[in-house]
C-alpha cells in the first residue's frame, strides 16, 4: 500500500461531462454495457475506447503495449474494467479517473491493481484514482442486489474488530485506539444508513462511497486491513479454497459476518437484523451459496486458519462444534 491519496469526488447525474478535458488524449476501460450508459453524457467526446477482456497478467501486459497512447485512462464499469485502468496507469505513470458503475466491490477506491496469475487473484501495483466520479443515475441502473453488497466489507467490521481485540489481548497484534474508534464510526454510519443502502438511493450511495474512502484511509494508516478484515474474510477464504467456486465477494462475506458473530457470541441475531435491513443477500437461497457448503467450510475452517497460517481471530481460541454449525444453519435459515 502506497500513501492514501484521497481523489477528488465528483457526484451527481451525468457528471462525465464535469470531469473530462478535452484536451487530453483520454483511453477509457470498459464493457460494453457500461459504455452504452455512460458514452452519451459528453456529445463530441471520442476518446479510444478498450472494451476490456482477460484480466491475466500476461494477457494484460501485451494488451497494454498495443493500446494507442493516452494522457489520462478512465476505469468505467465495475471490478475488472477498474483493474484494467488502473493496470493501464500503473504501467504507463499517467492520470486514472476511477468512474464505477456499480459498487459491489471497493476496487473504486483501492490502490492495489488486482490481476490474475494462473486464475488467481493477485496484486501487482499501487495507482490512486486522481478523481472519483460518482454518478447516482448510472449506479441505480445497476441491479440492486450488487450495490446493496457493497456494505459487506463495511459491516465486516462488527466481527474484525472483536477478533482484532482478541488478538491484541492475545499479544498477537498490534491495536490502535484512535483507528478502533474510526472503524466503529465506519460502522455506525452504515448502521444508520441501512434503509437507504436497501433502496440504493443517492444517500445509501454516500454512505457507501464515504465509509469506503474512510475505511480504505484508516487501513492505510494502520498499515494493515484488521478492522475489515477478520475471520469472517477466513470463512470466506476457506469457502473458496473447498468449493473452488468463486461467488460475489461481499455476500459471502455476509454469510462469514453471521456465522462468525455466532462463534464468537457476539450479538449475532442484532447483526443478522441489520443485514437484512441493508438488504445485503447473505442468506443462503437469496445468494449462490448453499447450506451444504456452509456447513462444510465450518467444518474445516479450525483446520484452514492452522494450515494458512492465518492471522490471529475467534478462531485459534474456539473450536466450531456440530451444535454451533446447526445454530448457523438454524439463524441463516430465520
Ligand atoms: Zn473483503
């Protein structure tokens, strides 16, 4: 992680025409579907466009060298139209514009330039978005599902941070009071904005975009992701790692979310309400996630944390019992 570097943000509705120069040769990364949204906003506007492809490195690496060269690259679309702009701007040193259509992952905002290697995700470079478009009328054409997600890896926080104060009890992590309490304020304002995340109105859109600049912001400081990151990130680490199946990031988180409060007895039915509340679908049925395969990632999940050599969490002090997967199942079912 490089120095936080906090974009300019520019909302609103066709806020393209707001942000783009046009004196500059522009290169925008995208997919078709976002292009078609967002292209009519600056009539006359022609920059080269990339509808983006494989995110392998190797294939980006070539792809890069052939694409025309550009003052400035724009990521327009979701995850992998981001990654490939940010790739573009991290090789080549120039300006990016992160304009996401959706905002179910935190790519928008983050420095790590994700690629694949072999299939697996893999972070290859550090480039901060110089502006950050936020365009109400182009995210809530997105289905609703997608967005509300994006509260995921904010409401992680509920169960990182008591594993990130168990490790620090434990003499197994560092802890930091003034970031402890920016991470509770985090978590807060998503609590409150609850309704409005449901309805992926322009302030459910605010409250996600400003508790991820935060969120994002406080873990550079920290040096270290423990205030979003706890075992419920494990459980969804081990759901990969058996299943081999990849579903959307922060749903899964969800699941890790409610079956980790449980473990650690902490307040799982409250935050179980709250996650409903956001309409965040970690539920097992409204999600691509099967009881089966919760019930198997608990089951090895003491063994995952020992075997990856894990972070410190709930997990190296309790030992998940068929009673307490049969309590998951029964709270994830209600
Ligand atoms: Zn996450």
């Amino acid at each position: 992680m490089g120095e936080f570097r906090k974009p300019r943000i520019v909302r609103g509705r066709g806020v393209l025409g707001d942000i783009v120069e046009p004196g500059k040769d522009a290169l925008v990364c995208t997919v078709p579907e976002a292009w078609e949204i967002v292209s009519g906003q600056v009539p006359g506007w022609k920059p080269a466009v990339h509808e983006i492809g494989s995110m392998e490195l190797s294939d980006l690496e070539r792809i890069e060298k052939q694409l025309p060269a550009c003052d400035i690259v724009y990521g327009i679309g979701g995850g992998r139209a981001i990654d490939t702009a940010k790739f573009v701007a991290w090789k080549r040193g120039c300006e990016y514009v992160s304009f996401p259509t959706i905002i179910s992952v935190d790519a928008f905002i983050t420095d790590a330039v994700g690629v694949r290697k072999d299939g697996n995700v893999t972070y290859v470079g550090s480039v901060w978005p110089g502006i950050l478009a936020v365009d109400y009328g182009v995210i809530q054409k997105a289905p609703k599902r997608f967005n509300r997600a994006g509260c995921g890896d904010l409401l992680s926080i509920h169960t990182a941070m008591f594993d990130w104060r168990l490790a620090a009890r434990a003499g197994r992590a560092g802890y930091d009071e003034a970031i402890a309490g920016r991470a509770q304020e985090c978590l807060r304002k998503i609590i409150e904005a609850a309704a409005e995340i449901k309805n992926v109105s322009d302030r459910g859109i605010d409250a996600l975009v400003d508790c991820c600049c935060d969120e994002v912001e406080f873990c550079v400081q920290l040096g270290g992701a423990r205030p979003e990151e706890g075992s419920e990130h494990l459980f969804a680490y081990n759901y990969e790692l058996i299943t081999g199946r990849k579903v959307l990031h922060c749903e899964l988180v969800g699941v890790g979310i409610y079956a980790m409060s449980v473990v650690q007895n902490n307040a799982p039915e409250e935050i179980a309400r709250i996650m409903d509340a956001c309409g965040l679908a970690f539920r097992p049925g409204d999600n691509d996630i099967t009881f089966d395969e919760v019930r198997e990632t608990l089951k090895t999940l003491n063994t995952y944390i020992i075997k990856s050599e894990s972070f410190y969490s709930i997990l190296n002090e309790v030992e998940i019992s068929g009673a307490m997967i049969e309590s998951i199942i029964k709270g994830l079912k209600a």
